[in-house]
C-alpha cells in the first residue's frame, strides 16, 4: 500500500485511459449538439473571487455554506475553486461586453469543478460538468430548446430511457417571497419535528424544506402550502406555454412541485433529470431560468437560462446500460529489432509508418526478439516488422501477422504500403490538425 500523501486525496480520482474513451466520447456528441444549435465554447477560470459564487449561488445555498473550495491568495483575497459554471459564465457575459453581441448569446463548457461533498457513489470532490448558457432573451421556447438539447444528448450517449425529466416553476422572486412567508409560518411550532440542516435552512432558505429526503420532513413538506396558490400570473402563464412547447416536441415530463434546485439565482422554470428508480438521489443533470443574475452580478437587466450535466455520473449510467463507446487508441504495429544498426533502421520506419496513419509502437528494447514478441502480443498488435542483422544487411524487415502466427520477408521500402494494404486505408489513422491550418 502506497503512502497516504501519495495517493488521490478523499473524493477526488484519475481519469484512466478507458474512462478517457467515455469522456472523448461524452464531450464529441456535446459538441456535435451545441454547434448544431449555434453554441460556441466558452472556458472560465478554475477559480474565481470567493465574492462571486456567494452573491450568484446564495450564501446560504449548501454549495456556498458547505461545499466551496475556498483559499486566500498570497495578497489576502479570497478565492474559491468553481463549484459549478454559470456564475462564471455570467460574470464572462458581462466583463467582456457580450450584451454588444447579437441575443442570445449561446454558450457551452466542459469543465471540472469541486465540492467539498461527502463521497459517495456519484458525487465526488472533483468532478466535470458539461452546461449550456443561453443569455439575453426571455421566452419558453428557448427553457423547451434548452431541455430538448439535453435531452437529445442523454438519448446519444444511450440513456436517455432511464431518466425522466422533472419539472417546476418556482416563479418571479416577489412571489417565490411571499410564499417563502407562508412557509415559515406553516412550519412555526413544527421546529422539532425537523432535522438538523432543515432547522438551519428554516430561517433564511425555507424552500429546501421541499426537497428535504429526512422521512419526517417528508412528511411536512407534504402536507406544506402549494407553491403554486403563490405564484404569479405572468409565471403561470409562462409555465403553461413551455409545456406546450415540450409536448409538440415529444419530451415526456413529470411536474414536481417540490423541485426548487439547490441554487439561488432560479426563476420561474427549473428542471432536473431524475432516474426512474432512484428518483433525486443521483441527478443526471439539471438547470433552468435565471433571469435575476446578470442583473445581480452588476450587468443590465438580462435573462437567461441553462442546463448543466455531471459527466461522471453519464458515464456510471452508460457503463449500467452496458454501453461501450468506440476506442481508437488500439495499435496496428509494435516494431521490433535486435541490434543497434537495426535500431537505427527502425526509427525512420517508425516515422514513416505514424505518417501514414499506422498506429504504431515502438518500443526498441533490449530484449531478445522473442520476448520483443511476446510484448507485441501484451499490447495486442495486429502485426509485428521485425528487423535483425540479415534484414539490415538485406534491406528487409519481416512482417508477422500476430493472429495467424505468419510471416513474410518484404523490401524495406516497401514496408509501409504493404502494411497499409494489410490493414486497409479505412482502418488508417490519418487525421491530422496540423493540416487543417490555414493562414
Ligand atoms: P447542479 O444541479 O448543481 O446544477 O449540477 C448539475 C449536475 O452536476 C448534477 O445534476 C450532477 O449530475 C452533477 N454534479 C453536481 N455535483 C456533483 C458532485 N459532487 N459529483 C458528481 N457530479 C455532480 C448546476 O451546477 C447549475 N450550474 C446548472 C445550470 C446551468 N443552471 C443553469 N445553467
């Protein structure tokens, strides 16, 4: 057992190459969907003045009371690693001028951020969210875009059948106060029957009593006032134009009346995508309006809604349905010799055979050919070039298929277009960036 310091610190995790593949996977549909949609990427800092997740998020949100990463500066600021990404997003909206800019302005990330959680099966201390920002416009149409976008992504990455979309309005921030009012007064005399957090939250965060999993907390938050006997006309009327929309496009959904979200800045709608056996407990993603926080983050008036998603959570749920994502990181070619003026020979072969788009390793160790072989075979080559002294000598190397256990003699320079053929040029590796540059 390694030392402790040497190991990952509590809740936090390597991505290891297989996950990788899930991940590159995960982040190709995403940005397959958000460009087909008009969103452009967007990158924030890991980390942000303390300042702004405690006005955006709410300074009694459990994120900010409990969950931030937060640390002073060599000069005394305080600053806090990114619990999550539209307050960043918001804050990048507004300091780089993006109200001149055509509305709405269409923004995605794939990005990790920390919570100081307590681990457990999916939730971690780092993890990567992918999340979609559209600001500058207000209209159900767009709350119903945003939802479909995400849902066309659970249904490419194959999970779209476990989870079902929940659904609520917790209206303008006038009404949610009056209602907020009219909770703290149900739940007077009630104090004892409640848990701890939902004592603390009583007084300055009533509607996570809603959302409270504590059985007897439940149970009041059942019998509580209806959110809905409170809200506004205009948000009323909203709502009832975004089912409409969701409806036209074939988007299933339960309305939840107890959905309030975990973060401040809400307005009228919110949603979350629940699994439709565990229900709330491992969320795949959720998101909704905010129309109030540009504004409080000290833009113009300007809403706007969003969608976020917990990549390592997409992940768990595609590897429970069995879904195995395409790798391309398998090799075509391990590259063996003995000897050094072999050795000199195989390193412009190696180049040679990489340009053409053969994957190809070459390891060039010391060993004796069998055990070079044997190695080819771990990392599970479809072929082997061997080149020893005679071949040197010969201006030849030998292609072994590994399958068959066969080999045969060709002319060095025809090495490449042999194991091309042998491959065939649908299987080659041949993207290459470098050549997509233009000036
Ligand atoms: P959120 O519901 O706090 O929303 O997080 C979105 C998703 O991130 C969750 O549904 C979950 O899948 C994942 N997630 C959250 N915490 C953890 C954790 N500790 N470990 C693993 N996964 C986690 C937001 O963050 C909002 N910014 C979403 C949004 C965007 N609203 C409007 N725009």
């Amino acid at each position: 057992m390694a030392h402790e310091a040497f190991q990952t610190p509590k809740g936090v995790h390597d991505i290891l190459p297989h996950d990788h593949d899930y991940h590159t996977f995960i982040k190709k549909v995403v940005r397959h969907r958000a460009r087909q949609a008009g969103f452009r990427r967007i990158s924030t800092p890991i980390f942000e003045y303390t300042e702004l997740f405690k006005r955006s998020i709410g300074d009694t949100s459990d994120i900010v009371s409990k969950e931030m990463y937060t640390f002073e500066d060599k000069k005394g600021r305080s600053l806090t690693l990114k619990p999550e990404g539209t307050a960043g997003v918001v804050r990048s909206y507004i300091q780089n001028g993006m109200n001149q800019l055509a509305q709405p302005v269409l923004l995605y990330y794939f990005e990790p951020h920390f919570r100081y959680d307590r681990p457990q099966k999916g939730r971690y201390r780092q993890f990567w969210q992918f999340g979609f920002e559209v600001i500058g416009e207000s209209d159900p149409a767009l709350d119903a875009q945003v939802i479909q976008l995400a849902n066309k992504i659970n249904e490419d990455l194959g999970v779209a059948g476990i989870f079902k979309l929940q659904l609520n309005t917790i209206g303008t921030p006038e009404s949610r106060k009056k209602y907020m009012q009219a909770l703290q007064d149900y739940y007077v005399g009630k104090e004892r029957s409640l848990c701890e957090d939902c004592n603390n939250r009583l007084a300055h965060n009533p509607l996570r009593l809603l959302d409270c999993k504590q059985e007897d907390c439940k149970i009041l938050a059942h019998l509580a006032p209806a959110m809905k006997d409170y809200m506004d006309k205009e948000s009323m009327e909203y709502h009832e134009e975004l089912l409409v929309y969701l409806k036209e496009i074939g988007i299933e959904y339960d309305e939840n009346p107890k959905l309030v979200r975990g973060l401040d800045y809400y307005t009228k709608t919110v949603f979350e995508f629940w699994d439709k056996e565990e229900g709330a407990q491992n969320a795949i993603g959720g998101g909704g309006r905010y129309d109030g926080l540009v504004e409080i983050l000290g833009g113009q008036a300007t809403p706007a809604v969003g969608y976020a998603a917990g990549v390592e959570r997409l992940i768990a749920n595609m590897k429970r349905e069995k879904i195995k994502v395409p790798s391309k990181d398998d090799l075509h070619v391990f590259v063996a010799q003995l000897g050094v003026e072999a050795k000199i020979k195989c390193l412009p072969l190696i180049a040679e055979l990489r340009e053409a788009g053969i994957k190809t390793m070459g390891a060039l160790g010391k060993g004796s050919i069998n055990i070079q072989l044997k190695l080819a075979d771990k990392f599970k080559v479809a072929y082997a070039v061997l080149i020893g002294i005679t071949e040197v000598r010969e201006g030849t190397a030998i292609i072994r298929d590994m399958q068959k256990g066969v080999q045969e003699t060709v002319k060095m320079e025809k090495v490449t277009d042999r194991l091309v053929n042998l491959i065939g040029e649908e299987n080659l590796d041949k993207y290459s960036p470098g050549e997509l540059l233009y000036s």
